[in-house]
C-alpha cells in the first residue's frame, strides 16, 4: 500500500482555498482530506510550503503538443508524447483530438486511444473526434474533402467500445439527423456542437436530442444577431457546456466576459485547442498539407485564418483570471470539474475530496506549475531530469 499526505499548502477544495488541511493519498486515490493536527502519525507526509494544490486540469481539446501531431500520427506513442508535454502545464486528464480526416484514420486514432489507455499512459480519458461531420459554411481550418455524412458505418465506430475511453464527437446539427444523434448519445457518445451553421430553432432540438455541449463557444458557428440566435445564442439559454478558449485571440475578453453573464459558470469549459507547439520547439507544423506559422501566441496558416492554439491549461488558468476577473476558485472549475462533469467522469476526477483519483496539480503565486500528480504518481523526477538538460 503506498500511503502519503499533502501537507503546509493551500488546498482548493469545493468552498474555495483553505489552509491547514492534510490531503491523504492511498494507492493513487484520495482518502482523506482533513485538518493536518487530525493526520495520524504514522503517515509520510510531504510539505507543499504553502503553494496552492488545485485538482489537475483536464483538457477536451488538443490536438497536439511535444512537436506532435495527433493526426499526423494517430499512434498510443503520439498520445503518450502529447500527455507528457501538457502534463508539464497541469494537464493530468485529456482527449486526443482528431480534426476531420477520412474514417479509417478515425478508427486508427479511437484505436490507438485504446491502446494507449492500455497501456498505462498517464492522463489518457479518451479522445476527442472533431469532424468531418461538420459545415462546409464553418469549416475554419478544417480540410473540406475529409467532410461525410454521418452514416450507419461512422455511427457504429463511434459508438463502438473503445477500452472503456470516452469518445467526444463534435458534429454540426444541421448535417446530421436525430435518429442518429439519439443513437450516438444511447451508446454514450459526449456530443458537442461545433464548426456549424445551425439555426436557433435546429440547435434547442439538437440539445433536446443528445447534444449536451459546443466546441469552443463563439469560433465556426452561427452568431448571435438580432434576428436570429444562432448557435451562440441556443448555447447561452441552455444549460449545455461550452468550451472555450482563452487565449485573447479566438475570442475577445469583453465577448467572453458578456458570456459568463450569460450563462452558469460551472458550465464553461477551459480547452487549449493546442497544437505540436505547445511544449514543443518549433515555430511551425503542418497541418494536413498546409504550413502553419506560430507568431504572437497564436497559430495561423498562410490565410491568416487561426489554426488551432499555442495555449496550455496553465495560461488557460491564468487568463480566465487576468483577462476575464475569475477568481481562481471559478477559474479552477473550469478547467477540472466542468470538464469532469461535461464527460461523465466526476465521480472520479475533477475535485479535491476523498474517493476521487488522485489527480492534482501545484502551482506556485504566479501560477506556474511546480508539479503535478496523475493517480498519486508525481513528475516531480521528470521535472528535475528537464531542468537539469535547460540548464546544461
């Protein structure tokens, strides 16, 4: 039995930050999280010297990171590259994301999810596909000649067992129909709206029928006008989780900062939409034949239309602080357990509090991340070994 405690930092737990308490850690998951004069004797205990100890960040949305990309390699050794590299920025739980490609290269990237969860990779829940049963009229980045119908056949892959993963689907409304989207959500598929045209009405249907969020909020969909709601405007009403991207370039602060009055907080969800940047070294990848340039925090192709982001979970953390006036208990929210809650996976990550993997992250004032802990497993060694190599 591997049995330590979390002690002398500043916990987050559901009321907000609080000092004095001892998190017990028993074989990977949380057993107690009480007073430290309360800890027994016996237990090791490991002094956080007053940092402050939030659950680990989970992230529905990366494409890539570690200079990989996941659909250049839908491989469990990309996905094992790209969880390392966030894992630096307090990402303990994530989806691989696959943007629109042809359905065997999906049955590849399911496949290698599987696999890689198998396998023992840390923070692996599932992966995320994004298309191409999408819009051609909101397509962004995406490359249309990878676009389907959602048929019996890619109903039957998604929906397959994947090593018990979560699938997150996005898809347009308009381009598929409810008996689908109802099969979909039995089999339990996550649904999410994105890269769509949808009307108002055809929206609060799709809620109606399985949908339960929308892919990055604001960016490839119908907007909010004064006639006509759009997708926006159906998200905002409903009680769907949005995610959304905090970067200051996919969506300004002042539209973000409207949309938090707008609708619960507890149903926004913080994503990085990253791409091999992130954690990576280089200042451009390719994205399905196409050169993307990173400049400025924010990734472009020739068009200058964004492709993706060079944002982590950390500065995902930090900017819903800095540009939208979170606090950071709010902020911590959404980046854990709305995202937690949003896959149906709350009753095993997402909050400090006892029966609850032991997914963690500390981060110091500035909140730049000092370690992280995925099912009481630290990286505390893999920190040192990197710091070591920076500085050599």
């Amino acid at each position: 039995m591997k049995r330590f405690a979390l002690v002398g930092g500043r916990v987050m737990t559901d009321e907000g930050l609080a000092d004095g308490l001892a998190v017990e850690i028993v074989d990977g998951r949380i057993a107690t999280v009480t007073a430290e004069d309360r800890l027994s004797d016996d237990v090791e205990q490991r002094d956080l010297d007053g940092a402050l100890l939030l659950p680990g960040f989970i992230d529905t949305q990366v494409n890539g990171g570690g200079d990989v990309l996941f659909n250049d390699a839908p491989t469990a050794e990309t996905i094992a590259r790209i969880g390392a590299a966030h894992r630096r920025f307090g990402t303990t739980g994530f989806l691989p994301t696959l943007i629109s490609d042809d359905l065997a290269i999906m049955e590849q990237a399911l496949s290698a999810m599987a696999e890689a969860r198998a396998g023992g990779v840390p923070g692996v829940l599932g992966a995320h596909i994004e298309g191409p049963f999408i819009s051609y009229r909101r397509q962004g980045i995406h490359e249309s000649e990878h676009f389907r119908p959602l048929d019996r056949t890619a109903v039957e892959l998604l929906a397959r067992d994947w090593g018990g993963g979560r699938v997150l689907a996005t898809l347009a409304p308009e381009m598929v129909d409810d008996e689908a989207v109802q099969q979909l959500a039995a089999a339990g598929v996550v649904l999410a709206a994105g890269h769509t045209d949808a009307s108002y009405t055809r929206m609060c249907s799709a809620f109606a029928h399985g949908f339960t969020g929308v892919t990055h909020l604001f960016n490839a969909m119908s907007p909010l006008t004064s006639r006509e709601p759009g997708v926006v405007g159906a998200a905002l009403e409903s009680d769907a989780w949005c995610g959304i991207i905090v970067d200051g370039r996919h969506v300004d602060p002042v539209v973000l900062r409207l949309a938090l009055r707008s609708h619960r907080l507890d149903r926004f969800v913080l994503v990085s939409d990253a791409m091999p940047c992130v954690g990576g070294n280089r200042s451009g990848f390719v994205l399905q034949g196409k050169p993307i340039s990173v400049r400025d925090g924010a990734c472009y192709d020739a068009e200058g239309r964004l492709a993706g982001s060079d944002l982590d979970m950390a500065n995902a953390v930090r900017n819903a602080v800095e540009m939208l006036g979170l606090d950071l208990a709010t902020a911590s929210v959404m980046a854990s357990g709305a995202p937690a809650s949003f896959l149906g996976l709350d009753r095993e990550i997402g909050r400090i509090a006892p029966g609850l993997s032991a997914d963690l992250v500390l981060l110091d004032d500035d909140l730049k991340v000092l370690e992280t802990w995925i099912a009481g497993e630290s990286d505390a060694a893999t920190r040192a070994a990197a710091s070591v190599v920076s500085d050599a």
